[in-house]
C-alpha cells in the first residue's frame, strides 16, 4: 500500500505561501499533455497536469555550502529574508551537522538535504539521523537523497556499489521500513537483495515521532533513476546540469508515465535546483560566471549527464570536458562552455536580474533552488540580495 507524504503545506510550505512575491505561476506546456495523451492516454494526461501545475508562484529555496559555521550565520538570514527553504549539499562537509544548527535556528521554513548520498550510508544510519532531525526541526525535513557515482562510492566511502537503481529503490523501502518499525512498534524484517534489517531491540529504537516521517525525494537524471523516484519517491530532485528542454520534453513525461503505471497518485512534488550566477559588481559577476562555466564543464566531463547535452546536440562537450578531466586541465574546462550551453543551465545577472529570470526556469516545477558554484564567501548576501530584489 502506497504511504501517503506528507502535505507539502506543513509548516515550511504554510510559512511559504503566506510570504509568497508576485512571481508567475509555473504550468504544464501543451506539449506534455498532447504528449501522454497520445503514449498514455488521456488519464495518464491528467496525472501529468497534476503534477507539474505549480503553486499559485514558484516557491524559492537558498541552496548553500560550506562550514558549519557558515550555514548557521545565514539561516536566520534566509528566513527573515522570505525565503521558503533552506537545503544543504553534500561535497566537502556532512550534510546533517550543519542542517542541525539551520534547523535550530530557523522556526518555519523547509530545511533539507540536497542531496545526502545515499549509498554511502547504509539505511540504518540514514533513518536514525533523519528522524532525529525531523524530530529536531519539528517536521520540516525533506530528506533529499542521491546515488553519486562508482568511484566516490567505492573508492571515497569504500562501499559496495552495483545496479544503482534497483539499489535506491530498495534503500527507500528498507528506510519505511525502519521508520514502521519504530512509528508503530512492529518487529522489523526487511529482506531485500542489497539490504537486510532484521534487529531492532526496544533499546535502540527511538520510538515515534511527534510528526510525520520525512518526505524523501530522489534526484535523478537519466530514465532509471527518474523512474525509481516516480514510483518509491515523494519527489524528484532534478540536478542543476538539466536544461529545461529536457526537463519538459523527457523527465516530466516520464514521471507522469511511471507513476501512472504503478497507480501511484498520492502528492510529489518536483524540485529543480538551478545554477545562479551573479555579483553586485561587473568584477564580481564575471568572476561568478566564469566558475558557472567551470562548474558546468565539470559536469558535462561525467556520462551521467550526456542525456542532457546530447538532447541538445552537444556531446561534443562531454568528449573534450571528458578528456580535459582526465589530463589535469581543470582550470581551463570554463572555456569549452560558450553561452549557449551556459544560459541553457545557468541564470546569469545582478541580484535583481536573477529575481526577474528565475521565474523563468520554473516551469513544470513546483519549487527552485538557487544554487551559486564556487561561491561560498559570497552565497548567503548573494541569495539575501536575489530574495530582497523580488520582493520589490
């Protein structure tokens, strides 16, 4: 039986709305719904508008990186500044520490990861620190969660690594699992392929929680992977490196498709994170589209987002990143990104002119995140700014 998520309008989303800007209503296009009607049918069609129908205006969230330290002094900031949600990657720091001390000092917005990697922890630790966080933040958690790539997880966190996709399905189900068994007192046994959870003695469970679990969303690119947050997620977490062509044109359509064929209908939302450059000043802002270019060549060196680039005709990018990867050329990758590709994965401006384009990027989505490549220091008055400007 499919568990039915939490209502997005917990108290992230309610506090959300009630600070909402008069950025534009994000809509499914005419060609998603011409599209299922005739692969699907005309259920399959509403399904889709369903689920990309966006809030009366996009809900934006504040991507940020860094130090402990870092993220506790801007997460009052965010809020106060109407943010709608505060999500924490995953590279050079654990994503939990920091998230607790955002939890603690915020009191209404949505908090999460984006993304935990998932396979570098088993399901166990992972339910343990999400429902204690959820616990913490008084429900506003979502549970972002990521395969990464073979190498980091066998070489970096020295953990087993095969068929990325059945494993993220099975790694969901051991997390309800666990989380049953704690919310209701049942004895735990879960039996899959990649995981097995059998123990769980009354001195180590938690107990309850006060509030609903964690919504978990799934980031995903290619058609497996989107396909496994279609049917086990309560959202999809579309990468940074996705264009909105392919977003509209191949991701949505999938989704729709998968979860009308497992009759799946409870709510799910569509978070996309998108790439922000900007600076206040003419030095800063091409300092910051210069590392959006590096960043997006980065990117493009890996095969997980050739789909992207090739439904755009540019594998040759993937090729020459892929080989400047390879011989050490890191810091002149930015030059095989031109403008084309940068504004198909990028909003480039000042503050106030990303304010004007991020509505622009919305589309089929129900929430954006802005995330700014290599630029810690500056991120947090950066967003401050981006928020400021929309509201005026």
């Amino acid at each position: 039986m499919e568990r039915i998520a939490l209502d997005r309008r917990e108290p992230g989303l309610r506090a959300a709305e009630s600070r909402r800007s008069s950025w534009h209503q994000c809509q499914p296009t005419a060609m998603h719904v011409a599209y299922l009607l005739l692969t699907l049918g005309e259920a399959a069609a509403s399904l889709l508008t369903m689920l990309v129908k966006g809030p009366d205006s996009p809900i934006i969230d504040v991507g940020l990186h860094g130090p402990l330290d870092t993220l506790r002094g801007a997460a009052a900031q965010v809020e106060a500044a109407g943010g709608s949600g505060i999500f924490v990657s995953e590279a050079k720091h654990d994503a939990f520490v920091p998230l607790t001390a955002v939890a603690e000092r915020t009191r209404d917005i949505t908090i999460g990861t984006a993304v935990a990697i998932a396979f570098a922890r088993t399901p166990m630790s992972l339910a343990y620190a999400a429902h204690d966080l959820q616990q913490l933040s008084g429900g506003r958690l979502v549970l972002g969660l990521g395969t990464q790539i073979e190498p980091h997880i066998v070489r970096r966190f020295g953990m087993p690594w095969s068929r990325p996709a059945a494993r993220m399905k099975e790694y969901v189900a051991a997390l309800h699992a666990i989380w049953d068994s704690w919310q209701e007192g049942t004895r735990l046994d879960f039996r899959g392929d990649f995981y097995t959870h059998t123990l769980m003695p009354e001195a180590f469970s938690p107990g309850p929680l006060d509030v609903a679990r964690p919504p978990v969303w799934l980031a995903g690119v290619g058609p497996r992977m989107v396909d496994v947050a279609a049917e086990a997620g309560d959202g999809l977490f579309i990468h940074p490196m996705t264009s909105i062509a392919y977003r509209t044109e191949v991701m949505l359509p999938a989704v729709a498709g998968a979860r009308a064929r497992a009759g799946r209908t409870a709510p799910f939302t569509i978070a996309a994170m998108v790439m922000v450059a900007t600076g206040e000043t003419e030095e800063a802002l091409a300092a910051a589209v210069a590392a959006t270019r590096r960043q997006i060549a980065f990117y493009a060196s890996t095969p997980a987002y050739l789909p992207v680039l090739a439904h755009h005709g540019w594998e040759g990018l993937h090729d020459a990143a892929n080989a400047g990867m390879r011989e050490g050329r890191y810091a002149t990758l930015g030059d095989l990104v031109d403008d084309d590709v940068l504004h198909a994965f990028a909003v480039v401006g000042d503050p106030r002119q990303i304010a004007d384009q991020l509505p622009s990027r919305c589309a089929g989505v129900d929430r954006l995140t802005m995330t700014m490549p290599s630029q810690d220091a500056d991120a947090t008055n950066l967003a401050l700014a981006v928020l400021s400007s929309s509201r005026t």
